[in-house]
C-alpha cells in the first residue's frame, strides 16, 4: 500500500491524498461530499451512472472520480453549474426509465436513487421513456425482481459472480436494450441461485426485494384461534435497532422481544434456544464421526444458501454436511410437538413465525423434508394428508420486521427491556455468537471440547476462528488428539475448502461455512445499508453479549437438558433423528430441466441413445 | 354596452368527470361567476359544438383514442387559453395504466379474456363498429397532442383552486400555488 | 419432490437439433483446441457458431458446464456481439451493410431485392431455411458498396441484378465460391488463400504502402539495438496513434516498458470499426508482414513475448492469409524464439477475431473482448500500459502504426519527422469514400488540406464533408481549407465526401446516430439513452414538427455525454452537435419558426395497432386529426 501522499487543490484550497487515491476517496477525506450511486465500496465500481462526475483542470471532459486518480498538483472542482447540470441530467434519464410508484416501493425511504434525486434538487425527467416494459421475475421463495427498477449499476451481478461465485445472474444484451436477467430469463427460482439475498442487499432501489410475508402474518396475528408465537435469530438483535433509527450494531435484545409482544405475537421464544439444541446434537455428529472413522470433515448446515450452493455445485460434498437442521427449523419442529404436547395445544393451531437475517430461509422453511413434526403426530392423531403443515410457518427478514414494527407504531426507545418467554427462550452465549462468522465454530468447539476430554475450559473464547477474514483455521488439542478446523464465509471462500476436499487434501475435521459475508449478520434479509464498518459493530456486540451471559456453553442451558429428559432422551437418538435431522438433495445446475422449488416444467425430451 | 361574458368551454375526454364534479363543488359561488362567465360547450350546458371562439378552454382526461384526440384539437384551435385539469390531463393519469401493455394486449383483455367475459363471447369478436374510436398505441396528456399553457394538479384538483384559478384568468390577476395543492403528504 | 436431474447433456427444450454424441464430441473438441480456458470464449463461440451455423442453447449449457462456470456467463458475452446467433439464421446468411455510404450507392434497392428473391424480410429466415437476412454496421467495403458478407464471404459493388443471380444461384444448390461470378480483386486478393472479389485500390502509395519492402530488415536492426533505444527512436519521430486517438506511440512504449512484469503483451488493433474506415484491410491484406514485423519490434522495445492480432469478424475471410503469414514468420526466425538470432528475444503472433461491435476498436473494450467477455470499456486508471491483458502491461497499437514504425526503425526518426508538420509527423494513410471519382485508399503527408483531399479524389461540387467517421466532424465548404492533422481535423483514416444531393440530415446525421445507438455498450446511463432521445427529436424535426427549442434541447442534452466513460459515449452526439453548428440552415429550413409548440404525435402511427387488431381500415380525414 502506497502511503505517499500528494497535494491537490479541491474546490479552491489545498488538501493531502494518498498518492493513487480515487478523487473520490480524496474528496471525503477533506471533508467534501460526492455523490455516488453506483459506487459501492468493496463491491463494485462500474462508473456507469455518471453521477460522481467532477471538474479536473485540464481535462477535456468531466472525470468520474469514482475511478480517475488524483496525481500532485490536481486541481478539482466538486460543484459548479456545469457539474450539477451533468449530475442531474444523468439522474434524470435513470428516472425516466423509473416506475414513479415510490410510495408502494419496498425500498419507499431508503432507496438510493430517491434519496440521490432528492439531494440533487431532481424534481422531475424532462426525458420520455426509452425502454420497453419488463416482466417481474416472481419464480423464487426468497427474492423477487423488478427489472424496471434496474439502473443497471450492476452491483448484483459483482456481488453475485465475485462475492459468492453463483453467477445467477449477469447483463444480457446492448446498448438500450441492455438488461439484468437470469440465463435465458428462466428466473432465479428457476436456476442455480442460492437465494442468498445478497444482490437485495446491495441494490440500491427496489429493483431486488425480499419476498414480502408481513401480511400473512399480520393476517396470523389478527386469528384468535391460531397460536402464533415468533422466534428470532441472534443477527436480528443486534440488526433491528438500525432499522428502528439507533446506531449499527446497537444491542437491542430487550427491547425487541417487547416490541414482539406489542405486534401480538402469544409466546416470543429465542431461536438460540434451537442454537443450543443444535450444538448438542452437531457436537455429538462431530464426535460420533471423528470416533467411528465417519466422513469427515463435517461442515456445518445451518446456512440454507451454502446448502444450496453444496447441491447445486458440490454434490460430492453433500456427504460431508452434517444432517442436523438449522436452528430454525429444530426450533420448529420442537415447537410444534414439544412445546405443543407440554401445553396441549393443537399442532395445527401453532403458527412459528421466525425472524432470521437471512432471505434463504424462506426457502428452508418451505423445503418439502422440512414437516417432521407433522410427520410426527400424523399416525399418532391419525391426520390425513390434508392436515399437513410446516414446521416453520414464515420467515420474516430483519426489513420486514422493521416494517411491520413501523406499520403498528412501535417506538424503540420508548419501550421497557423484557425477557423471552420459557421454555424455549433461554440460551447459552454459545448460541448468541451463532451470528457471526466462527460463531458456530466456536460454539460447538465449547460443547466438544468438554464432552471429549471430559474436562471444563478454562477459556471458552476460540479467538482463532473469531473475525472477519474470509478464511480461517484453527488447531484444537483435545487431549492429545489434535483437531484441525476451518471456518469459510462467502462461498467464493468456501470454494477453497470444497476444492480442498474434492482433491482429497483436506486436513480439516469440521469446518464452518456461512454464506455471508461477516456471517448470518451480515445476511441479505438485514438493514441496508450493511457495510463492512456495520458488520464489524454488529459482531462485536454480539461477543459483547455472549461474554455477558452467566452460561456460555451449549450443554449447560437447563432448559435444553430438560428437553432431552422429557421429550429427546438423549442427542442422536431416535427422537432427534427424527425431528432434527435432514437430508439433502443433488440439483444440478439446470435445474430449469425437471422442476424443482420454482417452477414445474415438463420433462424434458431424451436425447437418443 | 354591457362588458362580454368570458366565454368558457370544458369536456371530459378519457375523465372519470370527477374534476368536473370538482369545479360544481364551488357551490353557492357558481351564482356569482355566472356574472362574468358564460359556459359554451361543456358537459354543464350540453352544447355539443363550438359555435364561436372561446377564452378559456377546460380539459379533464387523457387522450386514450382518436375521437379524444379530435375533441382536444378542437378545443385548442377554439380557445384562446386551454388549461389542463387534473392528473389524468396532465400526466395521463389512471387510464394511462395501460401504458407499456401492447394494445392488442387491453382489447383482447377487454372482449375476450377478462373475467367477467370469459366464455361469453364464443365468436371472439372484438368490435369494429364504425362509430367507434381506436385506441392509440398509448394514452398521451394533453400537452403531448396540442400546447397548453396552464396545468392545475389535483386529483381532482380543489373547489377552490379551480375558482381561484378562474377568478385570475378572467380578471387578469396573478395567481399563485399554495404549496399544499401540489404536495400531498 | 426428490428430482432426477440429467446429468448429460441433452437438453432439448427447443428441439431445435438432437444434441446428439458427435456433437458433444465436436463441442468438446472446440473447448479442448483452445486449452479448456474460459477466457477463449470468443473463439469457443465463434468456432461453435462455424460448426452449427448458429450457437445451440444446448450447446451453451454443455460449454458452461465443461467450463464450470455459469450458462450466464456465457450469456452475457453471446448476447453482446451482433453476429453470434442463438436461432438458425439461414443456410446461407446475409449481412448487409447499412453505413451512410452504401445507402448513399443503393442499399435500399438491393435489400428490397433481396427480400423478394428470399421471400422473407430482414430480420427473418426464408421459409425453407436458405437463407437469413440481415443487417449489420459498416464492414470495411466503403469504396466498393454496397457490400454484404454472405456466409463470411464478401460480396461487394451488389446490384439488384447481382443479387437475383446470387439468390437464385444459391436456390438451385449452387456453391458458394460457384455463386461468385465476379473476377478476383487486385494483389493479394486473388491469392489462393484469400481468394475473394474485394478490391484494394490503393490509389496513392506512400512511404508506407510501399514497394520494395524487405520483412525482416527491421528486425535486423532493433537485435542490434538496445530496447530503450529503440523506443527513443520512436519518441523522436513523433509518431502518434493512427487509431483514431492519437496517442503519443513513444511515451506509450515507454510506460509499458518501466511496468514490471513477467509477460508483457502486444496487441494489434485491427478491429477497424469506424465507418468509412478500410484502410487497415489493405494493409493487411498486402503488408501483413510489416505489420508483424511491427508487432515483434514492439515486443522487443518493452518486453513483450507475445503478439495478439485483434482482427474484427468482418474481415474472417483474410483468416487463412494471415495464418500463413504468421507460419512462414515463423520458418524463416522473424517469429518464434531467439528471433534473428538474438538469443532470449522471442515473440509469437495468434489471431483473435472480433464477433461484430465497434466499441472493441476501443482499447480497454477491446482487451476485455480478447478476455472472452462483453466489450466493456474499463475504468482508466490503471490503463492498459499497466495493466491491460489478464492484468498484464500491454500495449494497444494499431496497424498502420505498427507498419509506420517499421518504416521509421528503417529509415530513421529524422526521415518519418521530414514529412507531415511540425505537432503530426510522418504519414496517414486515408480510406476515402462516398460521393468523388476515385474512392479508395490514399497515403498523404499530415498537412493537407481538405480541399487537397477533395481534388485528389475527384470530389466536384461537394456539400459536406465527414472527417473521421460519425465519431468525428462534418464540415462544410467554408472549412475545406483546414488541415489533415492531429492539432486541426483528425481522422483515424475516414473520410466520408457527401455531393450537392444528398440530404444530410436524413442520410447521414440520422444514420449516424443509429449507428452510435447499435453500437453503444450500455453501461452508462448517458449513453445509451441520449442517442435515442436525439433520435427521436431529429425524427420530429425531419417529420417537419420541430420548433426551435427542438434545437436547443439537442444541444443541451448532448452536453451530458462530457461526462463519459470512454470515447463512444464522448463522441455519440458529434454527428447532431456538428451539423447543427456547421449547417444550421438545414435545420432551420426544416423548423416551424414563431411556433413554439409542436407534438410529434402522429395519429396513423398511433391507431395502428387497434386498427390491426380489429380488422379496422382507417380513414383519415384532410386535417389528419380526424376519426380512424
């Protein structure tokens, strides 16, 4: 990294800059604000939408100072009437190609093209339009596009082909009929995404959405014969309160379970209850394998993105997952049988709503496999088929929550701090780490540790896999055995350690892999903006409530043991291998060919011989 | 020699008429503009066609087929000032819905596939009665087929506003905004 | 719902061909001929499209997976480049050529013809599948139009005559190569390699399309030279780009020679997009040697061991040529290792073909290109000197600047610097065409003015004239006393003579900006809706609707591309900037002054779609604004 620096001239007076800085870069250290709107730091740089443009003496046309680098000497201006007369025109043109429909817009108020055209003083397009109409694309559980809304910045596709290596989607065409599309248009239900939501959460407008469920649950709500009650994942506490207006990474535990009950939900139970339980039962996977010449290593299952990922494009791995659910869907499948047995309710009358960070767990939740506890009470009650219901009902993003808390009035800081209901509201700081990258690693090295020397940890922090570089080892001496572990996050990462494996040259046993980048804290469902600075104070208030817990080890949260003495009996046993384990599907990567959770087409013809 | 009347003319071409029921909403006020205005053709009066030169010509709507486009023209080589009336004359408003959705697309829709004809129009006819206007390709505000010189937002536009607005145009006086007429929040 | 996915290929969705076993071996082979690299993916297509005449989606998905990466990878470049076809297009596929020039030569009557013969309309495929027709930019032929490329093969100075013969030739199962009665062009033309009816005239030779040219005697040289010297000897003749962009060769050199690495590139820009432009055909097709010869002296001076000759899709029939060209470089040690026996100089030419867009002739666009991706201008910095290929320093020449710089390797810098003026030194070889006597290809010294120019070519009574390209300017009489050069008028070699009759705004501006409007990448917001708003106000104003603030808008709104990403989107708007100010009175003839309001609304246009869907005639009254 250069650190010389250089002096240029901004808007009249002198100011340092690292020597091969952007003009951008240099702008904002001294203090003066260029507008961007493609320009996304650490994601992409197109300098297609012509807005950061600025005057440099000597240059024969406006420069975008996005990309064109300062040199000693530089002389820049970063607003005359030539400059704002550019920047408007090129917002303009966007606009004229914008559907004006701002107020039923997911992204009404925090969409960066509104937001730009505000500051800009843009109060209308003199242009028409010049493109035709397109077709939303609706074929995915997890993320829909409106490819009206495009500008065609092209963060998505950076995002998708660098970050995460899927390529679901990319440009097709020229010049005015350029646009942002899956392969052929089939739509991302329909091809190799992993539903990761991370294009959402780089879209600068509403072009890339959420599914939206916040009325089904509304409509839950508001049935007096339904029991819904909601769990929430651990990203959410420290994700929410940036929805609400705080500060990123404010902790805000207390306060959302409050604002839980105010929207009507009948129990606010904790989704690290089911982190817990997950422990206990990977931990005793991991043990198993590591004693019994298993398949190993054993890579986490809880991130329903790299899930997909492993299916689509790693199909031999699959063997290495681990077969435990996540922790929504043991939560679920708990809920719905023994939560339901111990208070008599009727499974079909629960409905568990979850709130997660992440937009891939729309489609876990709808994973045909994913009806254990249906299955479960089936023969005892003697339902039909017609009966048949999830185990996790819906899945709510961090975004929608915001908006339904906004929608009912829910004030932050107005509300008193109120603990989760039992008995599925008490975890372990094991379980609150669970939202960050070599959260679950740590976890289940907390649980494995104990449980194979049979001795308790003097520090239960695993520093090691802690922090956000994409890849991580870690060596564990449990008695003499050495342990060897990974953690991966973003699957462009995770394609190192599967290649690894692949190769066979893999030295690891267990390996975490989050989709993500930073982890489920940083996931596609959470508040946007989400920058690398954000996840990092969202991870260290995570730590900072995992160190605050009285119990920090998975196996030691009472309610889990009671679990298992009532209703489990004991990790990996018949119980769990029923309601909290899963298997995995082979997809290819046409999926498009035979149906899959998208669209169902006809079989295609077989080729002859 | 008694001062002439200011002679308006109005019509509604693609308009749900809601603006015209706006400017009926001066109410009591009506008895005192009759003093200084006198309607020509206009929905109010019912006189089909311009017999002489107007001062102020009122549209409401868009133009959605070719009769509109015809009435608009009319309007503009009759009236000395034409005035834009409401969303749907100024940026085509909800007819313009349509827009972007191929028109054989809307016709077929209308008498083939929508819900309530489904089924009932075996012989697929779309009508092509002579007396009828063809659609365009897409629905225009009015400021796209003829110029206009003033615009009045609203949808519909205020009682008041429309008054005001008149008051000014046959007075001659200045007229301005109040801010709450174009910003709805 | 457990899936059975099929793990073959053998996707049929569209039934268009059974994928079947020699396909997939034929496909494999492709991908295995070019090193199973994703970033061949240019010629993996183009190759594909040589096999099946189209590129099949099976395909596609089959290369995705061989490849491991995403079908819409391969989409995004597919989709990018006019002439790789996702459908059949025809046994026999036609592209015709719609520049200024050849409508300027009747265009139009030989595309009406060729759709009566066909029986389909451009766009389509005849009924029987013989043959597709379709259009396509300018192809290089602007001396000789109009010209089409039927099935690679180009077929110039078409006549609707002509075209009844070739059409019904084709129908009664003649070959190609039968098809084609005319004699073979001139010099290497009627080579057996290249075999083709194309001819060069080159009407004035110069110091570069010379006689008595020996390959290798520059390369002689420079092994006894070091390599800074070398480029000193560039930077002191002077010589800037012949591209189009004038950039200082020396300083160029000199960059990339200062970048460390240990592969350094050489890029030859023969992509030759602009219209009117044919300049660079000719020299590759009688000078290829001296170009290769510039290439490998290139290498030498900054350090680069490998050659890539960028050739545009067009000019696919010189293919087999410059191959052989490069195979008897390499027997007699001009290419290869320890070149004219100057041990560790090696260097190594391959040929990358283009697969039709202009903005590859742009450096950045033209290395992503040659990356297997879309042709996307790059941010600059870093520029290409830098990093360019693969992140590699590379050069970007182009040909007749590679050639000038064997000449000044031979003769010396004092000698290129004698000629031309004092700011543009040397030569410029021009490809002029359009309304004079003798179109063709011309060497002059800079410095000459346009009025040399036109009474060189035989141009009497001339309107207008284009100056390099539609990216350039169109000037009129008042102007012809301005100089060839890089400080007055400059051209990267085309220049376009528009006689008395012409319209210039309907043929040529219009035409211009439909060019810049197939042509532009999309990236920027700027550029790829400004031509089309420029389009439709100069339809407006052509249709006789236009009101002077018509005018004011186009200057306005032009203004915006300053503010571009690369030179297409700066350029984009000169043909309507220029003419406004260099002919005015065109537009003001046309524009209804006083008034201040015209719509552009045309009712015919509008009804037509209802009318057609109901079956409905329209009668129009006299106003035109009356019932349909």
């Amino acid at each position: 990294m250069d650190t010389t620096m250089v002096t240029v001239k901004i808007n009249g007076s002198e100011y340092p800059a690292p020597r091969n800085a952007t003009i951008l870069d240099a702008c904002t250290r001294a203090g003066f604000k260029v507008p961007t709107l493609c320009y996304c730091e650490d994601v992409a740089k197109n300098a297609s939408c012509a807005v950061c443009v600025v005057e440099v003496k000597g240059a024969k046309s406006l420069l975008r100072s996005c990309t064109a680098c300062v040199h000693e000497g530089m002389e820049i201006v970063t607003n005359s009437p030539r400059i704002r007369d550019a920047r408007k025109t090129s917002v303009e043109l966007l606009l004229a190609n914008h559907p004006s429909d701002c107020l039923a817009c997911l992204r009404n108020q925090n969409c960066e093209l509104q937001t730009l055209a505000a500051d800009l003083g843009v109060r209308g397009s003199r242009f028409v339009r010049t493109k035709k109409a397109e077709k939303l694309d609706t074929t995915s559980p997890s993320v829909h596009r409106d490819p009206n809304k495009c500008i065609l910045c092209g963060r998505c596709i950076a995002v998708c082909q660098n970050v995460q290596t899927v390529s679901a989607i990319g440009l097709s065409g020229r010049g005015i009929r350029t646009k942002i599309s899956t392969y052929m248009e089939k739509g991302l239900g329909n091809v190799a995404c992993t539903y990761c939501g991370q294009c959402a959460l780089v879209c600068p407008t509403g072009a890339i959405v959420e599914r939206d469920e916040t009325d089904e649950v509304f409509e839950e709500l508001s049935n007096p014969d339904k029991v819904v009650i909601v769990q929430t994942a651990p990203a959410i506490r420290v994700g929410i309160g940036e929805a609400m207006g705080l500060e990123p990474g404010s902790l805000v535990t207390g306060q959302m379970v409050a604002a839980l009950r105010r929207l009507g939900f009948r129990k606010v139970f904790d989704t690290q209850f089911a982190a817990d339980l997950t422990i206990l039962e990977e931990g005793h996977e991991l043990i198993r394998r590591l004693r019994t010449n298993g398949t190993l290593p054993m890579i986490t299952s809880c991130s329903p993105g790299w899930i997909k990922f492993a299916e689509h494009f790693y199909p031999s791995s699959l063997a290495h997952l681990s077969t435990c659910k996540s922790p929504q869907q043991m939560f679920g499948a708990v809920a719905k049988t023994y939560y339901a047995s111990k208070t008599g309710i009727d499974p079909r009358n629960i409905v568990v709503v979850s709130v997660m960070p992440c937009t891939a767990k729309k489609f876990e939740a709808r994973r045909p496999e994913m009806m254990s506890a249906f299955e479960y009470w089936k023969d005892k009650r003697a339902w039909s088929e017609t009966d048949a219901f999830y185990d996790v009902d819906y899945v709510l993003t961090t975004r929608e929550l915001a908006r339904m808390f906004r929608e009912t009035g829910v004030r932050f800081s107005s509300l008193p701090s109120e603990e989760f209901d039992h008995p599925l509201g008490e975890s372990t700081g094991a379980a609150v780490i669970f939202g960050a990258t070599g959260g679950v690693m740590e976890a289940a090295l907390r649980t494995a540790y104990e449980v194979v020397t049979g001795t308790p940890l003097t520090n239960v922090e695993f520093t090691a896999v802690r922090g956000m570089e994409g890849l991580k080892e870690a060596s564990v001496d449990m008695n003499g055995t050495v342990v060897k572990v990974a953690v991966a996050h973003t699957l462009k990462n995770a394609r190192t350690l599967l290649d690894q494996i692949e190769r066979g040259e893999s030295p690891y046993a267990f390996i975490e892999i989050m989709t993500c980048p930073g982890g489920c804290l940083g996931g596609g469902g959470q508040p946007i903006p989400t920058t690398w600075a954000v996840r990092r104070q969202r991870a260290e208030s995570l730590y900072r409530e995992d160190a605050g817990k009285p119990v920090r080890k998975s196996h030691e949260n009472p309610h889990i043991t009671a679990l298992y003495k009532e209703f489990l009996k004991e990790p990996l046993g018949d119980m769990s291998h029923h309601l909290l384990h899963t298997s995995y599907e082979r997809r290819g990567l046409r999926p498009w060919t035979a149906g899959s959770n998208g669209q169902q087409h006809a079989a295609s013809v077989r080729p002859a011989g | 020699m008694e001062k002439k009347k200011t002679v308006v003319a109005t019509a509604s071409l693609a308009g749900c008429f809601g603006c015209h029921m706006s400017i009926l909403d001066i109410d009591e006020r009506i008895l005192s503009l009759i003093d200084l205005v006198e309607f020509h053709r206009s929905p109010i009066t019912d006189i089909k066609h311009f017999t002489e030169y107007c001062d102020i010509g009122i549209i409401e709507g868009s133009c959605c087929n070719s009769e509109n486009v015809q009435v608009l023209r009319e309007f503009r080589r009759h009236c000395r000032v034409l005035v834009s009336l409401g969303e749907c004359a100024i940026m085509g408003g909800v007819p313009a819905m349509r827009n972007g959705i191929p028109v054989r697309e809307c016709i077929e829709e209308a008498y083939l596939n929508g819900p309530s004809v489904k089924g009932h129009n075996p012989e697929m006819v779309l009508p092509n009665d002579p007396e009828l206007p063809m659609l365009l390709d897409r629905v225009y505000p009015c400021h796209e087929i003829v110029k206009v010189d003033h615009f009045l937002p609203g949808c519909p536009p205020r009682a008041d506003l429309i008054y005001d607005t008149l008051a000014a145009l046959i007075t001659g006086g200045e007229l301005h905004l109040p801010y709450e007429t174009v910003k709805y929040d | 719902m457990k899936s059975t996915f099929p793990e073959s290929p053998g996707d049929l969705e569209f039934g268009e061909i059974a994928f079947q076993d020699t396909m997939i071996k034929s496909v494999s082979g492709i991908i295995e001929r070019y090193g199973r690299d994703p970033s061949r993916l240019m010629d993996i297509l183009i190759d594909t499209q040589a096999e099946f005449g189209y590129i099949p989606r099976p395909v596609v998905s089959f290369i995705a997976r061989d490849l491991t990466i995403s079908a819409v990878d391969i989409e995004q470049t597919l989709s990018f480049y006019h002439f790789f076809a996702t459908r059949p297009s025809g046994r026999y596929t036609v592209y015709l050529n719609d520049s200024v020039i050849a409508n300027m030569m009747g265009r139009e009557e030989v595309a009406r013809t060729f759709e009566r013969e066909a029986g389909c309309r451009f766009g389509d495929v005849s009924a029987d599948g013989l043959i597709g027709l379709f259009s396509t930019s300018c192809i290089g032929m602007s001396d000789q139009e109009p010209a089409a490329l039927i099935n690679g093969r180009v077929f110039t100075q078409l006549t609707p005559f002509r075209v009844k013969e070739i059409v019904r030739d084709l129908k009664s199962g003649k070959r190609l190569d039968e098809a084609m009665v005319e004699g073979l062009g001139d010099g290497a033309n009627a080579l057996p390699e290249i075999r083709s009816m194309v001819r060069n005239n080159i009407r004035k030779k110069g110091p570069i399309l010379a006689d008595g040219y020996r390959p290798g005697d520059a390369l002689k040289k420079v092994v006894k030279m070091r390599p800074e010297e070398v480029i000193a000897e560039v930077k002191l003749s002077n010589i800037r780009g012949r591209g189009g962009a004038g950039f200082p060769t020396g300083m160029k050199w000199e960059i990339c020679r200062n970048a460390r690495s240990e592969q350094k590139y050489i890029f030859c820009n023969a992509d030759e997009g602009e219209p009117g432009t044919f300049k660079d055909r000719v020299i590759l097709t009688e000078y290829p040697k001296m170009l290769m010869e510039g290439m490998a002296v290139a290498g030498y001076a900054v350090g680069a061991t490998q050659g890539i000759l960028y050739v545009r899709y067009e000019y696919m029939y010189l293919r087999e040529h410059l191959e052989k060209v490069i195979e008897g470089g390499r027997k007699k040690n001009y290419l290869g290792t320890n070149i004219c026996g100057k041990e560790g100089f090696e260097f190594d030419i391959r040929i990358q073909f283009g697969a039709g867009a202009y903005v590859c002739g742009e450096e950045s666009a033209l290395i992503e290109s040659a990356e297997g991706k879309r042709g996307e201008p790059r941010d600059r910095p870093p520029f290409p000197v830098e990093s360019g290929y693969h992140g590699r320093p590379t050069i970007v020449n182009n040909v007749e600047t590679l050639c000038s710089i064997v000449k000044i390797v031979n003769n010396g810098a004092t000698w290129y610097r004698s000629m031309g003026t004092k700011e543009s030194s040397g030569t410029k070889v021009l490809s002029i065409s359009g309304d004079c006597k003798y179109p063709g290809v011309y060497e002059i010294e800079w410095g000459f003015s346009v009025n040399d120019v036109l009474e060189m070519v035989g141009a009497a009574d001339v309107q207008a004239v284009q100056v390099g390209g539609p990216s350039g300017t169109l000037i009129g009489p008042n102007e012809f006393g301005r100089t060839l050069s890089y400080t007055d008028l400059s051209t990267g070699g085309s220049i376009i003579v528009f006689g008395r009759e012409r319209d210039l705004l309907k043929d040529v501006v219009l035409n211009f900006l439909d060019f810049f409007i197939a042509e532009s990448c999309g990236s920027c917001s700027t550029c790829r809706n400004v031509p089309v708003l420029l389009r439709q106000k100069l339809l407006k104003v052509l249709d006789a609707r236009g009101v002077p603030r018509d005018i004011d808008e186009m200057l306005d709104w032009s203004k915006v591309l300053k503010a571009s990403r690369c030179g297409l989107g700066l350029t984009a708007a000169n043909p309507v900037v220029s003419s406004i100010r260099n002919f005015r009175p065109l537009y003001d003839r046309k524009i209804q002054h006083g008034k201040d309001y015209d719509s552009s609304f045309d009712m015919l246009a509008a009804v037509r779609a209802s009318c057609d869907a109901v079956g409905r005639v329209p009668t129009l009254m006299a106003d035109g604004g009356g019932a349909a």
